[in-house]
C-alpha cells in the first residue's frame, strides 16, 4: 500500500473539537442570532413597503369610472406595485374562465407573449378535474406553482406558449362569490417567485376585488336611480301613479367591462324575446354595443340589430327612451321576456 492511500487513524474523525474550533463555533452562532432579528426587520420592511405600494395602486384604480377601465388598469398597475413582468386577469363565465386581459411590462415585443396573446383571446378553459383554477375556485387562496412544465393541473396550452419559469395565481372574490383570477409571472427578468410575490398577488387581488364590487354596486345604483326618476316623470305626465318596477338584481355578480346588468323577470305576452329583454337590461347599465357583444359572445353587429328592433317594438328612438319605456310597462306588468329569441 502506497504512503498516501494509509487509512486515516481510528478515532481521528471522532475526536473533539479543539478549544479553538469550539470557540469558532460560538462566535459564527452568536453572530447568527444577532443577525435574525436584522433579517426580520429587513424582511418585514420589504413586506411593508409592497403592502403600501399594492395601497397606492388600488387607490389610483379606485378613481376608475367603469369596471372595464379598472380591469384594464389593473394589469399594468400589479406589475409596477409588486415587480412582475406579465399579469393576465380572467373572469369566471359559469362553469368556464376566459382570459380577458393580459399584459407585459418589458417583454412586450417577446414572441412567447404575441402566441399567448393569441392563445388567451377569446378563449373560455373548463373549471373541471384537478385544473388549478378549480381549485383556487373552490378554496379562494392563491398558489405558488414554481415549475409550471411539470405541474399536471396547468392548462398545457397555456404552459407551451407562456414559457414561464413559475408564476402565482389567485381568485378575485367579491361577497357573490368567485368572479376570477389574477395571473402573475416574472417572465425574463430571470427573478425567481417566492411566498411573498404569492402574498402580494393575495392581498392586491382581494383589494381590486372589493373596488370592483364597490364601483359595479354603485353604477347599478344610480342606473336604478336614474331609471326610477324617469319613470315617475312619465307616469305623473299621465296623471297615473308609478308601480314598482319587475327589475331584480341578479342572483351573482356579472362580469364585463360594462358592469352587471339587472335582470328582467320574464312575463308571457312581451313583445321583447328573451335576448331582446338581456339586450336592454344591459342597454340600462350604460354598457356599449361592443361591451354588450362581449358579455353575451355575440356579434357587435347582432347587438345593433337587437338594439333596433328593441327601439321599434317598444316605439321609441333613442336607448335611454327604450330603457324607460320597458320599465314603465313593466311596472305595469305588461312586459317580459319571450322565450323565442
């Protein structure tokens, strides 16, 4: 046996540290301790400063004067707030979520971001099996999904067009319910995510959730207002008394960039048909023809021709005169909605 391959003496690795070694180890100990509460004070001021700047951005998002304006403001606004590169908010339709804005900070140009650009328009993906919407949906808490590629609950599609490295999600919940999602991801920054990027998205999520709940409350309620008012014009015009409109508030919160409509409680005998009678409760919101199109995935020029026939049945000329008229007849119990279309 060669000099060098001698085999060290027994207990040479069983020894006792030295005095010196010991020593060392308590200074590196000491040092550490009085290190973790500096780590703590700096990790909590990290997390107090994202907290206040999610705060800002809300407030700015609050100022929104519909909900299609806050929901597109909301994308870039999350990026600046918390340092993500791409955020894409859907909403829930059903028992389906359907991307309905993405964004992307820096990487705008990235052809990754033009094919899932594509992907996600007009697309509507199942709530169903083991799908990690599914179960944001059913647990209102957000996830951390560090590798995507091999994260069986990740809809593929969306995985081979993003080539995102990791990403957090989380649902936006107002007091009906789920109404959709916040993705977020640090796509080419080469920044790997971490349970705090998973706790901002959280808490800006419920934030927007509860600015968006509040500005579609009270558009619905001055729509209401407004649509009261005219009909107590018109019906001390006639020297008549002013019903009750058959107007009820939905029974979930709808989403689009118009905001909810109410709802028209369907009575036999209505000259409308039942899209007709959707048409105009969204017409009442103040919704254009291109958000009512998108609410009710049909053609703008199909919700032109609705609009026309609207106005024609119900002998009128303009939107907001149709809107008062079938409140009125309503009131009196002289108009639904068919179930012809």
């Amino acid at each position: 046996m060669r000099e060098h391959d001698d085999p060290v003496p027994r207990g040479v690795l069983a020894r006792e540290p030295s005095r010196t070694t010991a020593t060392t180890y308590d200074a590196i100990a000491a040092a550490i301790r009085r290190l973790e509460p500096a780590s703590r004070a700096r990790a909590l001021s990290r997390r107090t400063t994202a907290l206040r700047r999610i705060r800002d951005a809300v407030d700015v998002l609050s100022e929104a004067s519909t909900p299609g304006a806050m929901i597109r403001a909301a994308a870039p606004a999350l990026c600046d707030a918390c340092g993500f590169e791409r955020v894409m908010i859907s909403d829930v339709r059903g028992s389906r979520w359907a991307p309905h804005v993405m964004y992307a900070r820096t990487s705008e140009g990235h052809i990754a971001n033009a094919a899932f650009d594509r992907l996600v328009t007009g697309s509507e993906i199942p709530l169903r099996g083991q799908t990690l919407e599914l179960g944001l949906f059913r647990r209102r808490e957000p996830a951390l999904i560090a590798d995507p590629r091999a994260d069986e609950r990740i809809f593929r599609p969306l995985v081979t067009v993003a080539r995102s490295d990791g990403f957090v999600a989380a649902p936006l919940v107002t007091s009906t319910g789920v109404i959709g999602f916040v993705h977020a991801d640090a796509f080419g920054s080469g920044r790997e995510l971490t349970a705090n990027d998973r706790e901002n998205v959280r808490a800006f999520a419920d934030a927007l959730s509860l600015e968006f709940e509040r500005l579609v409350l009270s558009l619905r309620l001055r729509t209401q207002h407004e649509l009261a008012r005219e009909a107590f014009r018109h019906a001390s015009a006639a020297g008549g008394t002013p019903g009750v409109g058959r107007f009820r508030a939905p029974d979930r919160l709808h989403r689009t960039t118009a905001g909810p409509a109410p709802v028209a409680v369907a009575t036999p005998g209505s000259p409308l048909s039942a899209r007709e009678v959707e048409v105009l409760t969204w017409i009442a919101t103040g919704a254009t023809n291109g958000e009512i199109a998108e609410r009710l995935v049909i053609a703008e020029g199909t919700v032109k021709s609705h609009v026309k026939r609207i106005m024609r049945k119900l002998g009128t000329t303009t939107r907001s005169a149709a809107v008062s008229r079938y409140y009125l007849l309503s009131a009196a119990g002289r108009v639904g909605g068919r179930d012809a279309s």
